[in-house]
C-alpha cells in the first residue's frame, strides 16, 4: 500500500525525522468507527498484529521489548532493539519507543540514537495511521552518514506500512468477523 502523501524529511541540528501517514482502508461491513476504537482498546492485540509475535515481549502493562530483525544498509547490518510503550487516549491507540539499542554499527554504537511513535485513529471505514521514526546522529557524520540515515529510516517506515497493511488488517479483519458472529 503506498503513502497518500510522501514522507517529510526534517532535519533538527542533527536529528533525522522521517513521516509517513498510513492510512488502512476497510471494506467490512462491520468496520465503523466504534468497532475499531473497541479493536484499538484491546492495546495488546493490535501492537502483536504490527510487530512479528516471536521478537515482541510484553514488560509490564503497556510495556514492549522488540527486537526488530536485521536491517541492511551497503556493509551494515543493522538490528534496532526498542522497548516500547503502548497507550490508548480516547479511541486512537499510541506507541513510542522509550529505548531504542542499535547493534551492528560498530565504533558508532553509543553516538547514534534511533525512536519512533505511531498512532492509529478510527474512522469510517478506515484506520488512519501516522509514523514517525527518528535518527541522532552524531555532529560528525557528515553529508554521507544523513543520506545512509535517511535510508535506513526510509527502510523502517516501509516495514512499517508493510506491517500494518498485511498483519494488522489480517488481525482486524479476523477480529471484525469474530465479533459479529460473537455478538
């Protein structure tokens, strides 16, 4: 599924912050907005459907350990681990990384800091979403190390829409025909 709009790119000193909005149109019937803010408050379920189930540990209540699987970027492989907390405020359903940890970058390990945060929205048959990912970098990095950062992070938003367009609209999809048979 491709973005309706193209990711914005902005650049604060040395952060990266790459955005993408999401948008999951539904054809089910059952898919009002109420349906899907009831699928939202299962909080849990919808992040599990975003992220691969085996690498998603759960902390405590609302809190993640992800362990995202290798990204590859010319000589590097990358592996970005996130603990991550997850909220719902009135019908949208919040994540944000609060620690992020990237092996595979070598001497640029403790210089280079990565986050991200999505929102998921309810709407008539659709369910709007909003990534944002961002990327420290340290002052010098120059010119090369921005455009390789500003790949990589182009690589996570991909993975990200990829994951709510397939697993999650799978996940809401089963969910939305369980429900209208349960009730």
């Amino acid at each position: 599924m491709e973005a309706t709009q193209p990711p914005k790119l902005a650049s604060r000193a040395n952060r990266l912050i790459l955005q993408r909005h999401c948008p999951l149109p539904l054809h089910e019937s059952g898919a009002t907005p109420e349906r899907l803010a009831a699928y939202l408050a299962l909080v849990d379920r919808p992040l599990a459907a975003l992220l691969a189930r085996d690498r998603l540990q759960m902390l405590d209540s609302g809190r993640f350990l992800y362990s995202s699987r290798p990204l590859r970027i010319l000589h590097l492989e990358l592996v970005p681990t996130l603990e991550l907390r997850a909220c719902l405020q009135g019908d949208s359903l919040h994540f944000r990384s609060e620690e992020c940890r990237i092996a595979g970058l070598g001497r640029w390990t403790n210089a280079v800091s990565f986050g991200l945060a999505a929102d998921l929205r309810p709407a008539a048959a659709l369910l709007d979403g909003r990534a944002t990912v961002w990327l420290d970098l340290p002052s010098s990095s120059g010119a090369w190390g921005r455009s390789l950062a500003a790949r990589a992070l182009e690589q996570v938003l991909d993975r990200m829409q990829r994951r709510l367009s397939r697993s999650l609209g799978k996940d809401l999809q089963t969910w939305l025909m369980e429900t209208q048979k349960s009730g």
